[in-house]
C-alpha cells in the first residue's frame, strides 16, 4: 500500500524470468506484487538480468514484455528485434 503513494522517475528491477508472452516473472508472489505495483508508478521502468534469464518463465508475472526497457550483457538471436533492450 506505501509504494501506491509515490511516483518515481526511473526504476531498476531485477528478473528471474524474461519472456515475449509471458513477460518479466519471478517465482515469489510478495516480490511480484511489489515490482508490479513500483513499475506502475515509474516513469521509466528498466529491468536488469544476464541474457541466461531470456526464455525463462517464472510462475508469477509481475510486468509485460513492453512495459519496461531490459539492460542485459548479451541479447539472444530471437530477441534482437526486440526495440526495449539495451547491451551495456
């Protein structure tokens, strides 16, 4: 309920999970409802994870796919496409 209160210009959340459909998961569910609720008070939400967390589903989604820009080290070949990732 606190983090409902504040609004926050930029955001940097881990992943366990990154997946097209099924988005950016993690298997806590407490975790999840946390990060779901801060990246829908962020303006600019970033997701960090290696690229071994690509294709990995977790059971609980806490964002879409397109809901946050992702900053990993390498980008696997199906996802090169993709206009919200960032190599660093």
């Amino acid at each position: 309920q606190n983090i409902q209160k504040y609004n926050f210009t930029k955001g940097f959340y881990g992943t366990n999970g990154v997946d097209r459909n099924a988005g950016f998961t993690t298997p806590e569910v407490n975790e999840a409802l946390v990060k779901e609720c801060a990246i829908k008070h962020t303006q600019a939400p970033y997701i960090l994870c290696d690229s071994g967390k690509f294709s990995q589903i977790c059971p609980v989604r806490f964002a879409k796919f397109d809901e946050a820009i992702v900053i990993t080290e390498r980008v696997p070949e199906e996802y090169k496409k993709a206009q919200n990732i960032i190599v660093v």
